[in-house]
C-alpha cells in the first residue's frame, strides 16, 4: 500500500468563521431560505474539498435531496403564532450539519473503517446517528480515519493524510482525523468521532477544536465498528464546549441495543470539599521544547491560577502503568476479534503498521486476558484514592505534534508518544473533554504557530460537570441557555446555621455535590434560637403556632440542590435534636430544611431579632 504524499505547508487553510458553530446554524431557522441555501454551500465546500483527504464517502445526491425536502417539512410544521422556540424544542439540531466518521453506521450507506475490503452496507443507523437525524442534524458525509480506528496519527488509511490545518507538514492526528478537519475547516458544524485511546482528544488538540469524550457507556456503540469494544466511546468534535454539550445532550442515554450502554446522569458540578477546585497535574510533564510547548503548558498553568483554581501536582505513574496495558496487554486482542476472519484471509488489504499492531493479538492466551482484566481491577481500585486528592486533573491533550516526516521515520514509536495522557481514561471508566489552549511556537521565522490545547478529566457520570468547566476555562458567558447533559436528581435542602456558605459544616454539602441555588428567607412564621452546648455552634428553628403571641419572624436561609444519591449520607451526619422537615419560604414554596425538636429549646437563647444565624454571629462577635 503506497504512502500518499505529504501535502506542503501551504495547503494549511484559516480557522472558520462564525458559520461553523450550532448556534449559527440554529439561528438560521428563522429565515429558511437562508437555512437551505446555507446547507447547499455547506455541500458545495464539502465537495470542493475532495483533495484534503477528509472524506471517504459523501452523502449521495438523492438522499441530500431527502434530507432537505424532509427539513422544509419540519420547518413548516404547526406552531403556535409561529413560535419558533416549540420547533427548536422538537428539533434541538434542526438544520445543522455534520460529518460522521466511517466507522459508525448510516443506514443504507457503506462502512468501511478506511479499509475498502471490508466495506459492508448498514442496514440501519448507528443509535448516534439516528438520534441525531430524529433531532434534526443533516449528515454530509463520513470520514476518513486510521484504518479500523488503530492509532493517533491520522496517516493509517488508503484515501489519504488529512493535514493539520495550521500547519499542513503537521498530522492532524487519529483515528478520528477527517471528522476533526472537517470541523476545523468549516465544513461542519459537529463531527462524530470514536475514542478508544485518545481519538476523540488528540486530533482536537492539534486543530484548536474542542473534542468531548463521554464517560464509556454514556452514549450508544450500537452500530459502530468496533477498536476495542469493552472501552469504545463515541465522541463529539465541535468549535465551543457548549456545542459539544449539547450534542452530547441529544445522542446520550440508555440503548436495548448496545450491551455495553450503562448510562447514568451524574453531578451538576464537579465536587471540591476545600471550595475551591483542587486541578491535578503531572508534575514534569514531558513536552517537546522544539515546536514551544513548555511555554504554552505554563501559559495554560497561569489561565488556572486566573481562575482561581487550586493547582496540585501529583503522581502520575500509576496512570502510565494503567495506559501501559492498552497496547502491551490482552487489549489488543479485541482489535482482533474484529478483523481475525480479513487478517487470515487477506492480510494485505490492512495498512501495515494497523496489521503489525493487531498481530500481537496472536501470542495473547487466555491466561494472559485473565490476568491483565485482574491487574486493572487491581489499578481501578488503587485509583480511586486520586479523587480524594483532587477534584478534576488537567494535563496536556499531546506530548508533542509530530510531522508526516516524524511518523514515517518511526510509526510505532510516535504514535505510543501521543498516548502518554490519553490512554488510560476509557480503562478507568472516566470522562474527558479537549479544549484549546492557546498556540505554541517554535519561534522560528516562516513557521507558523501551532494550536495547543489541554485535556480536562474527571470521574465517571461527572460529564456534565466538566462541560461546565470547559465553558468556564473557553470563557463561554452565554452557554446557560444552551441544552446541556443530563445529571442526576437533587432535593433542595434549606439551611440556616452551621451549613450556610463559608460556615464550619459547609463542605458537608460541597463535598457531596451540592450547589447553591438561592438566599432567601422563610416565611414569616418561625423562630430562630442559639443552641447551648454545641460545637461548632448550631441554632434551631421553629414554626410558630398561630396562638402564640410572640409571632413569627422571616429567618434567612439557603438553600441547596442535593443529589439525590448523597441524600442518605447527608442524613446521617445531622444529630439530634436537629433533623429534616418542612419548610415554608417567603415565596410560599415548601422545601425539605433543619428544624429543631421543641424539647432542646428549653434555656435556649431567642435570637429571631436578627433575622438570621449570621446576622447574630456577627452581632456576638461586636460584643465580645
């Protein structure tokens, strides 16, 4: 299989312009015209851009023409003096366009994971896909990868190299390479990827995109080919995290389908017991100084400080080990299970550095399976302590960004590099999300300077949490209106002493995920009383009985969204005489807060004068 030629420096194309994202494309569901006269450019630039090795295969004539005449329906359905937020809600994608990569299903259309001999036509839609089009989205066409999704360099595949878009002798990296160019060039507004190892990360990082890495099981592997299937993941490229968000918000949930679908909404936010987000970072982190991206990872370190988050260095070699065990354990064979009958019967149709990697699979027994699913369980269990070290890690999404020179000189070696941060999140169970990061430069003139980017990485289920994070570090001011993934239920819970904010028993509410939501009061119905003999110093609250003659007062409050799933340990923390009960704000509305049994309050201090538990520690502490 001959190499195709490396493209020069001067095919590098700009960054698009604001078209590119889905908020301009759902704008244009205001003006249809514009809508489908921007959708037929859309199939002019993909077809235009048949020399950049993005595409493997483009929507055909008739089925664009469908999905066309299929979106003029849906834009003429009824709504209400015509409300078009109703149309939006029934068809959150409605109109945007999008790339997919050829190793997930379109119904009707060939895949080929970007080896022709073992092309097959889908009889159905991948889940993704069909959530997306009953969303609205128009499919343009799929995309090039390395070959059956084996590597991160984006050179593995017989219809050609797709290039870094700032620096086209620079990889765009792999597998999920024509799906990212293809976002980065404009040609779409989202793109599906998959992410075994980093696939879904690494190409984001070298062409400044955001790429979305679910936590394994979140979104649907029916109908896409799969690397590894116990680990595979479906992933989103997009030009802002809230557009990642809310695709992902669209193609998440549980499928009958999919026997490794174990989707579970998690945590609002991201959990920090101190109050402060705690970062892991590796502590020497091996950056290649020759392209400039020691000073791009420093800038990165000074956008944390900016953001007032806590930076805590910490030891990375547990994780190397765990990424160790993707290639150089039984992981590899899984890679088997999907071309053993091709690799018997016709090796020569697979790439050869996909074919050299795949046929280690050959020496694995089932002893060595057992032994390495053993070791993992092992390193998951060991691993588990991190999150009570730190709340989230961020680390660079890549090492270095090799050239098509670099890759071709060592294909094994420079694609093990790019996975040094990458590999070990879908062998833990955890979710990621690639943002940008600045530029890096070799400082060398005529050389242009190179996108950077970090990768955020949290627990299982915590993937809305880290869009909320992306949004925060993209300086995304405008995503709370965007749809966003779904997290788990919450039971407000009313506050009035020791657990309002900045408080001694505080982090028992931060550090199981709670959020504020507001600082109001009660109703004008309740007494407030300083409790004797506690520590740290509690109060209690009362409702009046409507015979007293003391009356009720308005007593401040806060109250907070609990998950649900913290509820049970929350509970358990809180003694007697204090417990849970009703209360009434001054809005009228009833929520579950801390109310006082009557028998503690004898000899306790009235204290309902000032109106609530922090206006009197601020009064004791004047006076004494």
């Amino acid at each position: 299989m001959s190499k195709p030629a490396v493209p020069s420096r001067l095919a590098a194309q700009a960054p698009p312009g604001p078209g590119a994202t889905v908020a301009w494309w759902q704008q244009r569901v205001a003006s249809p015209a514009d809508l489908l006269d921007g959708l037929q450019q859309v199939r002019q630039a993909a077809e235009g851009a048949a020399g950049l090795a993005i595409w493997i295969h483009l929507c055909p004539p008739a089925t664009w023409q469908d999905q066309l005449a299929q979106l003029v329906l849906r834009l003429a359905e009824p709504n209400e003096d015509g409300d078009r937020a109703a149309l939006a809600a029934r068809y959150p994608l409605l109109g945007v366009p999008f790339a997919v990569k050829d190793n997930i299903d379109i119904a009707g259309e060939p895949t080929t994971a970007a080896c022709p001999a073992f092309a097959h036509t889908a009889e159905r839609h991948a889940g993704v896909v069909q959530r997306l089009l009953e969303a609205g989205a128009i499919w343009v066409g799929k995309t090039n990868l390395d070959q059956f999704a084996t590597g991160l360099v984006g050179t593995r595949s017989p219809h050609g190299r797709p290039a870094c878009v700032a620096d086209a002798t620079r990889i765009s990296g792999g597998s999920s390479s024509g799906s990212a160019v293809a976002v980065a060039r404009g040609l779409v507004a989202f793109a599906l990827g998959t992410d075994t190892a980093g696939s879904g990360r690494i190409p984001a990082g070298f062409n400044g995109l955001v790429g979305l890495k679910p936590t394994p099981g979140r979104v649907s592997t029916a109908g896409v080919l799969p690397a590894c299937r116990t680990l595979d993941c479906v992933s989103i490229f997009s030009h802002s995290v809230a557009d990642a968000a809310q695709v992902l918000a669209v193609i998440e949930g549980p499928d009958a389908a999919d026997a490794y679908s174990a989707w579970s909404p998690g945590p609002a936010r991201l959990r920090a017991p101190t109050g402060r987000l705690r970062v892991g970072l590796p502590a020497q982190p091996k950056l290649d100084a020759a392209i400039g991206y020691p000073a791009a990872w420093a800038a990165a370190l000074d956008r944390l400080q900016a953001l007032g988050l806590e930076a805590v260095e910490i030891d990375f070699s547990p994780l190397n080990a765990v990424a160790a065990l993707l290639y150089d354990g039984p992981w590899v064979a899984e890679r088997h299970a999907v071309v053993r009958q091709l690799m018997r019967e016709q090796p020569e149709a697979l790439d050869p550095t996909v074919r050299q990697v795949i046929a280690k699979a050959l020496d694995i027994t089932a002893t060595d399976t057992f032994l390495g699913q053993y070791r993992l369980r092992e390193m998951q269990a060991a691993l588990r302590a991190i999150w009570s070290q730190v709340d989230v890690l961020m680390v660079p999404t890549a090492p270095g960004h090799p050239t098509f020179e670099q890759v071709d000189a060592d294909p094994v070696g420079a694609n093990a590099a790019l996975g040094l941060y990458t590999n070990f999140v879908n062998l833990l169970g955890w979710c990621a999300l690639a943002v940008p990061a600045g530029s890096a430069s070799t400082g060398l003139p005529g050389l242009p300077d190179l996108p950077f980017g970090v990768t955020f990485i949290a627990p299982g289920h915590a993937d809305a949490a880290l869009a909320g994070l992306g949004a925060q570090w993209c300086d995304e001011s405008a995503t709370g209106t965007l749809r966003r993934p779904a997290v788990e239920a919450s039971l407000p819970i009313a506050v009035v002493g020791a657990h309002l904010s900045g408080l001694p028993l505080n982090s028992q509410l931060i550090e199981r995920g709670a959020t504020l939501l507001q600082a109001t009061t009660t109703a004008a119905a309740y007494r407030l009383y300083a409790l004797p003999g506690t520590t740290p110093a509690k109060p209690g609250l009362r409702r009046v009985g409507a015979s007293e003659a003391a009356g009720g007062a308005a007593i401040a409050v806060e109250v907070w969204a609990l998950p649900q799933s913290a509820v049970g340990s929350f509970l358990a923390l809180i003694p007697s005489p204090l417990g849970l009960g009703n209360i009434e704000l001054a809005d009228g509305r009833q929520v579950h807060g801390f109310l006082c049994e009557a028998h503690a309050l004898a000899g306790a201090t009235d204290i309902s004068e000032h109106g609530g538990w922090r206006a009197y520690l601020a009064d004791l502490k004047t006076r004494t």
